[in-house]
C-alpha cells in the first residue's frame, strides 16, 4: 500500500522533473528562434537589389552594403585556403600517423587550447605578428591568416572524428592488396569521411565568417570606396560593418542596421544549415 | 618509378607531419607573441600602479583588477545562466526526447553558436537594454548582467554539446541495471546517468565558462564598460568592463610600441593564461575519464 | 624562443605559395588610380566620409579609403607612416609629435572644421540648463542625483566616448578639470565609455537617467540639448555655428587633419579643396561648423 504511494510519488516527480527539464529546453530554442525571426522580420524591408549589390552612400546611411558581402566573402575565402589542407592535415596525422604518446597528447591539449583562446587574443595575434612583424599591414592576408588559425581547432577535431569513423577494416583490406599508407587514405578513407569533414569546414569557416574581433586590427575597414585589388588591401566585412553602423554612424536608419544584421545572419546561417544537411545526409546513407 | 611513388609517399607523409604538429606551433606562437609585447610591461609600469583599481589609460592608470573583476562578475553571471539551461537541455535530448524532437532541436542548438556575436550584441543594444532597465528598474540597462544574459546565451551550445556527448557514451547496461532494480528513468538519471558522465559534464562547464570569459564584442556592446572594480553582488546590476573589451576598443587607439600598447598585450597574456588553465584542466578531464572509460570497458 | 626565429620563416614558405590573389570584378587596378588613406576620429569620420564621397564624383581618379577608431587611431598609424591623412580631434601632443620625428615622419596641422561639444540628456529631462561647472562635477562624481541640479529624483547615468577618442580628452582638459592646468580630477569610475558616438545616443534616446556629449554633428531631434554657461552669473548659451564662430559657446574646439610633411600632389589638392568653400557647405550640412575663411 505504502509501497504504492511511494511508487506514485516517484513517477509524479518524474512527470514533474520532466516537464521542468523539456521546459528548460524550450527556454533554451526559443530566443534562438525569437532572435531569427525578429531580425528576419525587421531586416527583410531593408533588403533590396540595390542593397545586395550597391555601393555605400551618404555616408554609408542610404545604398547597398556590397563592399562588406564582398570583403567578408575574400575573408573567408581566404580563411578557407589556409585552414583547409592544415586542418585536414593535421587531422590526418591523428588520426592516421599519430603514435600514442605523451607528444600526442600535448598536440591534443594544444588543440583544445587553441579553441578556447578569446578571439579578441587572436586579434592582438594576429596584430603583432602578420601586421606588424611579417608587414602585411591590416589586410585580407593578415586577417585570412588569423581567422584560420581560430578555425583550426573546429576543423582538426571534426575532420578527425570523421576519419576515425572509418572502420579498420576498409584500411586493412587496402594494404593488403598491395596499396601504400597515404594511397589508402587519400582513395578509401578520405573519400568515405569526406562529408564528416565537410562539415566541420563549414562549421569552422562559419565562425570566421561571423566573427568580428579577430579583424578589428588585422583586416577591417571602416569605409572603403571600391572593392579590395589584393590580399594585401584592407576591406569591409559584414560583421564589422554592422558594428560600425549600429555604434559609429550618427542618424542610421534602423532598416538599413537590421538588413545588415540580416544579410550576415542569412551568410552564417546557410552555411550552418549546409552543414547540418550534408551530415545528416551522410549518416543517413552510411552503409557500414 | 616505384622510387617516385616512394619519394611522394615521403613528402606527404612530411607535410602531414607537419600540419598534425601546427597546433602546437600556434600555440607556442601566439603565446610567444603575447610575452614578446606583453611583458615590457612589467618594466615599464610599477606593479603597485599594475593592481591598483583605476583604469584610466591616458594618464597612465593601469590597475588591471577593475577589468579582471568585470570579467568575473559577467563570466559567473553567464555561467549561472548556461549551467542549468545548458545541461537541462543536455539532459533533456540525451536522456528524455524522443527521436524526432532530438533531430530538431539539436541543429537548432548548432545555430545559436553560429549566431555571430556582433549580431546579438546589437540587439542586446537596441532591444535587452532598454527592457532591462525598464523592468528591473535600473539606472541603466547596460549593465554586467545584461552582458551575462546574452553571454550565457552564447555559452550554452558549448555546454550542451560536450555535456550531451557525455551522457550519451554512458553504457546503456548501467542504465538498464538500474531500472531493472526498479528505479524510475528520473532516479536513474540523477543517481546514475549523470554521476557516471561527470568528469565530461564538468569539461562541458569549464568550456562554457572560457567560452563566457573570452567573449568580446557583444560584451563591449553591452555592458557599460565602465571600469569600475565590482564590490558584491549588486555589481551584477551596475556597467562592468571586461579585459576583451578593454583590448577590443583600446587596442586600435595606442601607438605600436607604447606603454599602453604593451598593457594591452600584458591583457592579452592574462587572458591567455586564464583560457590555458581552464582548457588545460578540462583536458586533463576528458583523458583521465577516457581512460577510466577504456579500463571499464576491457 | 630560438625554435620560433626558426619556424616562422618555415611558416611563411608554407603559406606564401597558397595565396593567390583573388580577382576584383570591378574596380580600377592600382597604376591608374591614386589612393589615399585617411585615417582617425570618430568625430570627424562622418565628415571625412562626405568630403571622400564627393570629391570622388568629382575626381574619380582618385581612391579614399576612409576609417574611424579615435583620433589616437590615426595619429598612431601616421607615425607608423601607414596613411597619408590623419584625422584629429585633438591637436597632437608633443610627445606623439617627437615618437613622429623618430620615425622620420613630419607631422603638419591643418584645421579642417570646428565642432562644439554639445550636453545631452533624454528629451523628457526637464534641466535645460548647466554650468561648466556643475558639469565637471557630475562627470567627476560630487553630483550623483538630477535633483541637485533641479531635475526629478533621478540617478544620474554618466555616458562617456571611449579614452582613445580626442572628443573624450577634450571633455576632459577642458570641462572636467575646467582647463586648469595642475587639476587632477578624473572622470568618476563609474562613468560609461562607450564605444562611439551612436552608443552614446542610442543611450540617451531611450533612457532619461542619461547625460552624455559628443559633437554638435552627432546631436539629432531625438535628444535634448543643454545650454551651457561658463558660471553661475554667464549667459547660457545653445551650441551652434554662430555661438562658435562668436566664441559664446564655452566647449568648441579645433578639428584637425594631418599629413606627413608639406601635402603635394593628389593629397595638396583634397586639402586643398576641403577648405574651399563647396567643401565647408559639407561641414555645415553635417552640423559642424566651417572654419572662417
């Protein structure tokens, strides 16, 4: 009898526990979706072709916003031609060469570091010496450079995770009809993980895309005329851009602030959803 | 030719090599770096002047402790935030969802921490401020705790993703022992599930909490900046300045080589270390729990 | 320490040969163009901004880039010698002069505009009026409450520019410590800095504890403007071009350009034509006021 009650008590705590622990998910979503739609919502006036693909005018309170679409695409471009091959690279090595050793894990620790570092400090970083030391002066290079060190860590540790995932035996079989190390792995294991590693590009490169204080000293400009000629020319970028113009211009209309904060959030997010659309898609047709 | 395939072979296995040891080299890099422009500093400004508690750069006040305590104050805020929501959802997708809302609610998650973070700092700006001063009756909304609002936002992707990691590479036989001696999933998820994944959850925090502290640009949107060193818990409610922020809006200013170029850099170390120490720790976690894990599992 | 001298040469072989340049649509390519880079205050970037823009319409053989970040900022990267124009709020103090010198650059002024600081609070504040005085002590913290100075019962939320902006000096040299030289008194420590000009009135607009400054340019009809007196007996006075130009309005200043030794060429010229009349028309559309000719 009492048995009973205890037993009910404990399934109405559950439901209970429950209910508070779904609800704090929910809490969690729905500023995320509130945050979206609200500057969907707002920004979506603002959002022209002229805006796409104008220039800035009137002190950068009326026309388009092109110069930073641009700035931000050579940004990540850029950042994409660095951290790309050192980052599948290094996963590669630990995931394919890596003996199990003290070394090893200090790479390990250096990699979790690395993402942990603020990016204000990849900013001062990238400052002292593609800036200053090497002499790049503030420029797409410069910037390229320090934005690919910060996205090193997502994509070692993604691209990683997707090579281990290959079973041993495909390795196994390769070798033993006859192939080398590295022509197994660039014919049988990179071809299987590729949309693992996929993924963790874009996820890594979204970052670069979105952040604005590793380009504060490095790359970004305030306002430039004309498009950037080389890597060595400075640039406008989006995520700067916007903080510019909701901080530094005096009578900025609000629409042309949300279509800012719109087309950079349309940038990140579709890259986050390519992402997510070539995992789940590769899990869902793995076959081993 | 088989020389050739070989003499490739090498090289490859040459740059592999070599991009598996870059993040080390980095590492070693940037903090050579910090040393290099950072530590002039202990020559050049005295160290009573270095910990006193007035930031005033441009007469050369550079008591760090108001900006080491602003970021205290907003990371502790942002961690009471991020921890329950963070590991809440954790255990909600990992333990309670059902599938469906799981495939959901997860990418759902990813975007929060693709927001970039000037985006959110302009709204915090435009919408949170005004609202919070408005409805908890403050002189200001830019204030530590509305940079601990949006901050904790920020965190909780970081603290979900590892925290739920964790849970999930749980064995499902402790699970199932558990309930097979009649605990409800609510008993085994608080005195099973979690005890058993600690060590990852505690890595989840710790990550949520660098993840919190190295924040800059929403920060320095939002929070007042004013460098003042917080005393109590009232210091919640009033502007903060944070070390990022500090060297996101001052760095751009000072004369490469100067006194005060070189306490930024000395920031930057700080940070540096303090982002070190909590990754390193939280590593140490996660290879201590791997081990346990293989050892259960031979 | 060694192994870095080492491996950052190693580093830049590795990367060098990865970067291509990527190829602009548009854009004329840099031998037929001539660039200059103009750099500095926040105050005057605005300005600056509308000087490049139609001076471009007029000669689109020439390339400015324009950026803010303080006068700090630009008269940094002039030492540095990496713009040409360095934008300032402020004059140039003798030590930044002698760290040019050092670098073989040679610093020469050019006033381009005048600016009055103007006092604003919320447009539901009822104080319209304050003395220098009363100013300095609520920005150094002995006035905390708008009763004091016949407002509502309200805290006083003290907003700031950044340390690294010339308006901030000046507020400082000249309001703060009243231009007594020897005064130390300091902003009080709980005073906002923020980031820019816009944060500032973004603030204002929207909270009614707020008093900020900023130029007379930044000042839009959603704020309040204060008239200012330099003592209790003066004559309070509104910011505007004539109070400056007939020195009634105590807190207006110089704003400055400037070029590593005597300008020439494509630089002499847009210098030239910013203190030409159809230039100044610009200053007085953007609220600042034109120098005297």
């Amino acid at each position: 009898m009492t048995d009973q009650k205890g037993t009910r008590v404990r399934y109405l705590k559950q439901r209970l526990g429950f209910r508070l622990l779904s609800s704090m998910a929910i809490l969690t979503i729905l500023p995320i979706i509130a945050v979206v739609i609200y500057i969907v919502i707002q920004g979506a006036p603002a959002i022209s072709r002229e805006f796409i693909t104008g220039f800035p005018e009137d002190g950068m309170r009326a026309g388009g916003i092109w110069p930073a679409i641009v700035g931000t695409f050579y940004l990540t471009l850029g950042t994409a031609i660095f951290s790309v091959p050192l980052g599948i690279g290094a996963a590669i090595y630990l995931s394919e060469y890596a003996p199990q050793n003290r070394f090893t894990q200090m790479i390990r620790i250096s990699i979790i570091n690395l993402a942990g570092i603020p990016s204000v400090v990849y900013g001062l970083f990238g400052l002292g010496l593609f800036v200053l030391f090497l002499n790049f002066g503030t420029s797409i290079l410069a910037g390229s450079l320090t934005l690919a060190i910060m996205t090193l860590p997502v994509i070692i540790s993604t691209a990683e995770e997707a090579l281990r995932a290959v079973p041993q035996a495909f390795r196994t079989v390769s070798i033993s009809v006859g192939a080398t190390k590295w022509q197994t792995i660039r014919r049988i294991v990179l071809p299987e993980a590729l949309p693992g590693i996929l993924t963790g590009v874009i996820l890594g490169l979204e970052r670069a895309a979105g952040e604005t204080a590793p380009i504060l000293f490095t790359v970004a400009a305030f306002f430039l005329p004309r498009l950037p000629n080389s890597p060595l020319d400075a640039t406008m970028a989006l995520p700067y851009h916007l903080f510019v113009i909701s901080t530094q211009v005096p009578g900025m209309p609000i629409k042309i602030q949300y279509g800012t904060a719109l087309v950079l959030l349309t940038f990140v997010l579709s890259m986050n959803i390519i992402a997510t659309v070539i995992r789940s898609r590769a899990r869902a047709s793995r076959q081993w | 030719m088989d020389r050739d395939l070989n003499l490739g072979e090498m090289i490859i296995t040459r740059l592999i090599n070599i991009a598996g040891y870059s993040a080390i080299i980095f590492v070693g890099m940037i903090f050579y770096f910090l040393l290099r422009e950072g530590l002039p500093t202990l020559n050049e400004v005295n160290f009573g002047n270095l910990v006193s508690n007035r930031w005033y750069p441009i007469e050369a006040y550079f008591g760090i402790l108001p900006l080491l305590g602003g970021s205290l104050v907003i990371t502790i805020g942002a961690t009471l935030i991020a921890v329950p929501f963070g590991i809440g959802t954790a255990v909600y997708l990992a333990e309670i969802a059902p599938r469906w809302v799981r495939e959901i609610l997860k990418p759902l998650v990813e975007v929060l921490a693709g927001l970039p973070s000037v985006v959110l700092g302009f709204l915090g700006m435009l919408v949170l401020a005004p609202f919070l001063r408005k409805y908890l009756q403050l002189p200001t909304g830019l204030t530590a705790f509305t940079g601990s609002l949006l901050l904790g936002g920020m965190a909780i992707p970081t603290v979900v993703s590892v925290a739920e990691d964790a849970i999930d590479a749980v064995p499902k036989s402790y699970r199932d022992a558990s309930l097979a001696i009649g605990a409800t999933k609510w008993q085994t998820i608080w005195r099973v599930t979690l005890p058993a994944a600690k060590s990852g959850v505690t890595t989840a925090i710790m990550l949520g909490v660098g993840r919190a502290i190295g924040e800059t640009m929403t920060v320095m949107m939002v929070s007042g900046n004013a460098p003042v060193l917080p005393g109590g818990i009232r210091a919640l409610f009033k502007p903060a300045r944070t070390m990022t922020a500090t060297i996101a809006a001052e760095m751009g200013e000072v004369a490469t080589g100067s006194v005060h170029y070189h306490v930024l850099f000395f920031i930057g170390m700080v940070l540096f270390l303090i982002s070190l120490l909590i990754n390193i720790t939280a590593s140490f976690v996660v290879f201590r729990q791997r081990q346990r894990q293989e050892r259960i599992l031979s | 320490m060694k192994c870095f001298r080492f491996l950052l040469p190693l580093l830049i072989l590795v990367f060098i040969p990865a970067c291509s340049p990527p190829e602009t649509g548009s854009g004329t390519s840099p031998s037929e163009s001539q660039t200059i880079e103009n750099k500095g205050s926040d105050t005057i970037v605005n300005l600056a901004l509308a000087w490049a823009e139609r001076y471009q319409e007029i000669h689109p053989e020439v390339r400015i880039s324009v950026t803010g970040g303080g006068s700090g900022t630009g008269i940094a990267s002039l030492i540095n010698g990496t713009v040409d124009v360095a934008n300032a709020s402020r004059e140039m103090k003798p030590e930044e002069i002698e760290s040019a010198e050092a670098n073989g650059i040679k610093p020469v002024e050019f006033v381009i505009a005048r600016d009055a600081i103007a006092i604003i609070v919320h447009l539901d504040n009822p104080v319209d009026k304050l003395t220098l005085g009363q100013i300095s002590d609520i920005y150094s913290g002995k006035i905390n409450n708008w009763k004091e100075i016949g407002g509502e019962d309200r805290p006083i939320v003290r907003l700031s520019r950044e340390t690294n902006s010339g308006t901030h000096v000046y507020f400082l040299e000249e309001v703060v410590r009243l231009g007594e030289k020897g005064n130390q008194t300091l902003f009080s420590r709980d005073t906002l800095l923020l980031p820019s000009s816009e944060g500032i009135s973004a603030e204002i607009r929207q909270n009614p504890n707020a008093i900020g400054y900023d130029g007379l340019g930044y000042v839009t009809e959603e704020m309040k403007v204060v008239a200012v007196a330099e003592d209790p007996e003066g004559r309070y006075v509104m910011p505007s071009a004539q109070s400056v130009n007939s020195g009634n309005y105590p807190i207006a200043r110089n704003l400055y350009m400037y070029t590593n030794g005597e300008p020439a060429g494509v630089i002499e010229e847009y210098l030239n034509w910013i203190q030409s009349p159809p230039a100044q028309e610009i200053v007085t559309e953007l609220g600042f006021v034109p120098i005297k000719p």
